[in-house]
C-alpha cells in the first residue's frame, strides 16, 4: 500500500492534509469490515485524491476493534477511534465529524447496505457547490414496516418542526469542510444529525440517487425503541409544538368536560336517568382526563430530561484509544 495518500506537510487541523474523509460508524460489525475496507479502498485509491478511513469502534462487544487495528497496521489510511463503551451511533458521527480531517467527509454505514462505490458520484455533486449532499435510495432493500414507519415519521416530523429530511434518505452523505466546522459548534448531548444537517443547510443541499442493498451481514442494531428515540430527539431539539399541543389539548378537554357537567346535570334535572349511568360516566370522564394530564406532564417530562442531560455538562462520548500514524 503506497503511502502517498497520506504525504506531504501538516495542515492548519493538526494532522496530514486530506482531501477525503470516509467516517465510518461501527458497532459489532466484525463481519463486513475486511470487505468494506477493500471496497472503500478500491473505489477511493484510482480516484488520485488523499483520503483517509476513519472507523468510530461504539464500544463493539465482538472482534471488531481487532480487526480494525489490524487495517490500521497494514493501511497507513486507516485512522480508528474507539469509545469505552456503547453510546449510539449519533455519538460516533459526532466524533467522526470531530476527528475527521478532510476538504470533504463522508458518513457511510459499516453494513454494507450503500455501495462504497457510489462515494464519488457525492463528492462530485457536492463540488458544485452544496454543503451536503444526501444519498437518496432508488430502491430500498428494508422490511415493508420499516419502510413504512420510516415515511410516516419523517412527514410527521416534518409537518412538526418544518425541518425537512427526505424520508428516502440514507445515512450515506457527503458534508463540506466548512459545513463540518460548522456542525462541530454545536455540542448538544441529545443531538439528531439528520435533523440538525438539514436545519444549518437550508436551502444549500442537493440529493443524487444510490443503490441501496440488503444487509450483507449481521443484523440491524436499531431496534423499534431506538427508532422513537431518535424521533424524540428530533422533535424536542427542534420544535415546540408538543409542549403547545399539550397546552391546547388541556384547554379543549376543560372546555369539553365543562359541557359534558352541564349536560348531565341537566339530563339528572330534567330527566330520571338510572343511578349507575352517572357513575360510569364519571368513571369514563376520569379515566380520560387522567391520561390526558398523564400525555402532558409526559410532553414536558421529554423536553425536562433533555435539560436534566444538558446541565450535567458530561461528555457526548469518551474515548478510550485512538489509532493514528501520527496524526493528533
């Protein structure tokens, strides 16, 4: 492996100057690795730009640090970053776009599911001028419920923040250096990517279509709780709208029970109704109102533990070992 991709002077960023940075986050992934890595490094070396793969280990209980650190000793592009232990795949984008080096980053899943190949069909889209540019699946090779919450829940997210994420839009992108500068201002601890991408780019962001494959091996770490995190995330760090929903849906359930009184003491007054109607009814009133108080100190309790996270000024992450040739 020639180590001209990664010659000449230290730049202003503290290590090589790089042209390309792939960032790839990993978390149990011993089984694509090798070939991702041959891919990547196949699809990246003709193009004659330096680059560098950075692979963010999130704390993975398998082999995978091992194989990573035994391409970094053969590869002098290969830079790892390891965390003491699992802080979701949010936290490794933000050290990859924290350690990353170059012009242009590039976010792409270890699975396997976008094709390393398709890296300068983004690149090439973004020197025109963007700031990002997204992959956006042709096809997506995802089950049916997947697919379909996926939709439902960026239109849904999009009618409540403004803030629109194609819903066809992987986790494949490509950022340009000023844009990451940017985004590395910010430090929330309950960060979205996508939603923040999208919120700082407005207007500034482009879409090319890729391929999109299934899972060459291993199985998806997102589970449906995981998923409704990252929609909570989403939703409290960029809208208001729940904490306003559940303030006007109190005020109509107030209005709606001050009209159910009235009408059933008048239906008592003007009417013989039997005696346990009232009580079901009473029962069926309390019932809803309970979950109604219970949907709104849940509303606020999202957006308090959010604030809880924030003052406690921890780490978004911490790393336990960072594999370099000499880089900071």
């Amino acid at each position: 492996m020639n180590d001209d991709r990664l010659e000449d002077a230290q730049d202003s960023r503290g290590g090589r100057p790089v042209q390309l940075s792939v960032v790839v986050p990993v978390f149990n992934e011993r089984d694509n690795i090798d070939q991702l890595h041959d891919r990547l490094d196949g699809a990246l070396r003709p193009r004659g730009r330096t680059y560098e793969l950075l692979f963010i280990d999130d704390g993975s209980t398998d082999d995978s640090f091992d194989k990573l650190e035994a391409l970094h000793e053969r590869d002098p592009a290969v830079r790892v970053v390891r965390f003491v232990r699992n802080f979701g795949q949010q936290k490794a984008v933000a050290a990859g776009l924290r350690y990353a080096r170059g012009d242009v980053v590039v976010l792409i899943d270890a699975d396997l599911q976008t094709l390393p190949e398709e890296i300068p069909k983004l690149t090439d889209k973004l020197a025109e001028g963007y700031d990002i540019v997204y992959g956006i699946r042709e096809r997506r090779e995802d089950p049916l419920l997947r697919k379909l919450g996926s939709w439902c829940m960026s239109h849904l997210l999009y009618r409540m923040t403004g803030i629109d994420v194609p819903d066809s839009a992987s986790g494949f992108i490509a950022l340009d250096r000023r844009f990451v500068d940017s985004i590395n201002l910010f430090n929330e601890k309950s960060s979205y990517f996508s939603g923040l991408f999208a919120w700082l780019s407005y207007g500034r962001w482009a879409a090319v279509p890729v391929s999109h494959q299934a899972r060459q091996a291993g199985r998806s770490n997102y589970t449906i709780p995981k998923l409704i995190g990252l929609a909570l995330n989403f939703v409290c760090n960029f809208s208001e709208m729940p904490l306003r929903f559940a303030t006007y849906l109190g005020g109509g359930f107030v209005i709606l029970g001050t009209l159910g009184l009235i009408a059933c003491l008048a239906a008592h007054v003007l009417a013989s109704a039997p005696s346990w109607a009232g009580l079901w009814a009473l029962a069926a009133a309390m019932a809803l109102f309970s979950g109604v108080q219970l949907l709104a100190i849940g509303v606020v309790g999202e957006y308090l533990g959010r604030v809880y996270t924030e003052v406690k000024q921890r780490p978004a992450f911490v790393v336990r070992d960072i594999l370099d040739h000499g880089g900071d």
